[in-house]
C-alpha cells in the first residue's frame, strides 16, 4: 500500500477507535502511525492496543508506528468547601499549603515547588486560562493574586505558570511506570510532556536506551526557550499548541509553529503538528474552512507529521477526520507553491560525507527525473538524511530491522518496507529495483537512485551512491 501524498498521519486511538475494524479502517484511511494517551489508558488497555496495531500490520503487511504520550505532571488546585467559587476582576485571591476546603477567597495550592517559584508579577493560569491570577506578595507558604480574568472555578483544576521555571521531576511516578510498560509493549516513540529543559529529556534517555524514539512535546514558554539544547537531547519534537496557547498569548502560537518546524527540519528531526487541527470533527462530519488552512499551513510548511487527537479518539467521525486530513495534505503537495516552499526552505548539508551524499542523491534525482531514491538503513540516519532535503522524487527506506522502519512511519516522505539485508552490492541493487517496481514507484526501463552505508548494516555510514535500471525482473547493469 502507498501513500500518495509525503506528510504523515498521526492518529489518536481511544474510545471511538480502540477496536480492530476501526483501527484498520483508520489505517487504510490514511493513518500512518498511532498515539495512545497514557492520561486516560491503563497498562491493560496499552497491551491490547499494541497487539491490535501489530495485528493490522501483519494483515495489510506494511509497517505501522506506535507512539506513547506520556501524561506528564498535572498540577492542579485543591478542592472548595462548595465545590464551586466565583472570582471577580480586582478581587484578591490567595494560594496557600493549606489543605482545608477552599473559599472565594483562598484555595490550597498542592505543589510547594510552585509557591517557592512565584514571585510579585508572575501570572497564573487556572481552568486552562479561564482564570488569570497576578501574584502581588509570595513566601514559601503562600501567594496572594489578584484577579485579572475571573468566572467560575471548581475543584481541583488545572494550574500554568507561564512565567516561572518549576523546579519538578522530569517525570513522575506515573510516567516512569507507563514508560516502562510501553517500552515492554514495544511501541515506537516515546513522548514527553511538559518539559521545559533539555535536561527533563535524560531520566527518559536513560531508561529507554535506544528501544523507542524519545519525541520532546513543545508547550511551555520555558521549553520555546531552550528550544535549540531541547532539539539536540531529542530525537523527535511535537509542537502542542494546546497548553503552548494556554501559557503563552494565542497570537504568537503560529510563529512559533513555524519556528520549531523550521528548527526541527534544519537539525533533521521529525516535527509533529497537534492539537485541534480538525476539532469541529469530533461532533460534525466536515471540518470548518478554517481548520482545513490550518492543516494545510502545517503542510506548506514541511512538517513531517499531523495529528489528531479528540476527532480519532473519541469524536463521531474518525474514519472521515483521517480521510479529510488524507485528501487536505494530497491537494497541497499537488499545488506549485508547496515545492517551491519547501526548496526555499532548504539548508546546506552538514560537512559530512553522509550529507553530502543524501544531498547528492536529491539533486542527481531530481535533475535526470529519476523514479525513486531508495535508502538502505539499518538505524534510520540514511532514510532520515534523504527525507531532510524535502525531495521531489519519492523515497524509499528499506530496512532489515522492522523497529527502524516502524520509527521512521513518522518522517516526512518515507515509504518504508522491511526485508532481509542483502548480502552484497550488487544484491542490494536487486532488491532495490524489484522493490521499486513491485511497489509501484518505476516501471522497467526506469532508473531509480541508492544510497547505503558499506560495508551493509554499519549505522550512520551512509558513503555509496549508485544509479540503476529497472528491468523487467530486477535490475540491468549499470
């Protein structure tokens, strides 16, 4: 089965597609890989979902891509004696390490590392920004606010500090349970929520140690500003604009979309685009005109993945939200001004003999409008190296690890196909043309380019470029 389009599709798995039938019809839909939730999955539920994924991917024989979100830590307010409060603009409203029920006027704030961060001018965000609090006086005990946005607020609702670098664990004990039960279920990526240092990426580095792709969840003010160190620790970043347009005023969110994908694509790390791309489709079965330019922008802009969340997970229509999503990033990558975007985003390759060469390749490509480039990786670094220079021509990532060509489901372009690894060159070129011609990418008497790193199944050593004709039962010299 190919795609005909290069951005990939990233689903979100949950009530309304937890069972097979969907999971395979979300698939053939158009789903390149899939999210499980770890804030409203248990370990149960994870198992059964990663053996359904497995399950559908042995049917249609095509590798699928799992990703575990990792819930990250919640911070919330206590509770009140009525359960509801209502806080009016310039009234004075206080957080404490009280445990008693709250009233209008105070609350327990359950998270001393919070308090011990505040100072006068910082804001707080409760109910996802529906409450605005500024803080006038802060001890360790105790910060007095005063109300800027004030309604209504109930128990035990969600707190932003937008302002204020908080001094918690990279994970909590929840996350490092559901990491280590996704890792065992096999799962592709790993991602992290709500860090805000490059440093919040090593606890989980240690403990993965290479079994998954580590993807760093961009939605603190704090993490856009260590964006550059947070790139470097990982292997994959996700642009959240759900708490990133909580924390941070909503105007500025489009900037920095583009910033982190342009960011990502330079370092040549996948770059996913989340959150309410197409909402409306949770509860109607076509998507505003507005959300359709929002997918298409993400597209324009290369990023290699989009994703949607509540509209799979739960929402009425989640076979027609990934068809929608499928049909919006096909009429982009079809327009004229989608090529000429992305070749002006290109950057100059890194002075490596393996850049050169993925750029080589792209270019050789492109000039004598070859068939197909078609990368041989073991880890993933050639395919990856080959999808960062946004080419015209369509790529292919073989792979005798089904692991690497399951991770690289997320990266933009990628056809990825799992075999045997060749035993020589010229079994390499073989395979190369048999795979290009069966999968639909040449016919005989075209010519189709490889890279691969020799001698075969050394990571990361991409140093071999070679042009081949596709003949009518493999390849002929040349």
């Amino acid at each position: 089965m190919r795609r005909n389009r290069r951005v990939k599709i990233l689903a979100t798995l949950g009530p309304a597609s937890s069972d097979r039938v969907t999971i395979a019809n979300l698939f053939r839909a158009g789903a390149d890989l899939f999210r499980i939730n770890m804030s409203h999955t248990d370990h149960d539920m994870l198992r059964r979902l990663v053996a359904t994924i497995r399950d559908v991917e042995a049917e249609i024989q095509r590798p699928i891509g799992i990703l575990a979100d990792l819930q990250g830590p919640k911070l919330r307010i206590g509770v009140f004696a009525d359960r509801t409060v209502t806080l009016t603009p310039g009234q004075s409203f206080t957080l404490d390490d009280d445990p008693t029920p709250g009233t209008k006027d105070r609350v327990e704030l359950p998270h001393p590392e919070i308090l011990a961060a505040l100072i006068p001018g910082h804001r707080l965000l409760l109910d996802d920004g529906k409450v605005r609090l500024r803080v006038v006086e802060a001890t360790a005990h105790r910060a007095v606010t005063v109300v800027e946005v004030g309604t209504v607020l109930s128990n035990r609702k969600g707190v932003s500090v937008p302002d204020s670098m908080i001094d918690l664990p990279a994970m909590t004990e929840k996350d490092h349970a559901d990491l280590l039960a996704a890792l065992a279920a096999e799962v592709d990526w790993i991602a992290l929520s709500f860090i805000q240092r490059a440093e919040d990426l090593i606890e989980a580095r240690k403990i993965v140690r290479g079994r998954a792709g580590i993807l760093a969840k961009i939605e603190k003010p704090q993490a856009v500003e260590h964006l550059g160190a947070i790139i470097e620790q990982a292997d994959a970043l996700m642009v959240a604009r759900g708490d990133l347009g909580v924390e941070m005023p909503l105007e500025r969110v489009p900037g920095i979309q583009k910033q982190i994908t342009r960011a990502a694509r330079r370092a040549g790390k996948p770059v996913v685009v989340a959150t309410q791309m197409l909402e409306s489709m949770i509860s109607a079965p076509t998507p505003t005109r507005a959300e359709v330019s929002d997918v298409a922008t993400a597209v324009f802009e290369g990023a290699d993945a989009v994703m949607l969340s509540a509209e799979s997970a739960s929402g009425g229509y989640p076979v027609e939200a990934v068809t929608t999503m499928d049909r919006i990033a096909r009429e982009v990558e079809r327009d004229p001004y989608y090529v000429q975007i992305l070749r002006a985003q290109r950057t100059d390759p890194e002075a490596t003999g393996a850049d050169a060469i993925s750029a080589a390749a792209r270019q050789i490509a492109e000039t004598l409008h070859l068939a197909a480039i078609c990368c041989f990786t073991a880890s993933g670094t050639t395919a990856m190296r080959a999808a960062r220079e946004r080419p015209q021509t369509p790529v292919m990532a073989l792979s005798p690890v089904t692991a690497t060509a399951r991770r690289l489901s997320i990266v933009w372009g990628l056809h990825c196909i799992v075999g045997e690894e060749p035993k020589d060159v010229d079994g390499m070129v073989e395979r190369a043309c048999r795979v290009a011609r069966s999968d639909g990418f040449a016919e005989p008497g075209e010519r189709i380019i490889i890279t691969a790193g020799l001698p075969l199944g050394t990571p990361g050593a991409t140093n071999m470029l070679r042009i081949s004709v596709v003949g009518d039962d493999g390849a002929t010299p040349g």
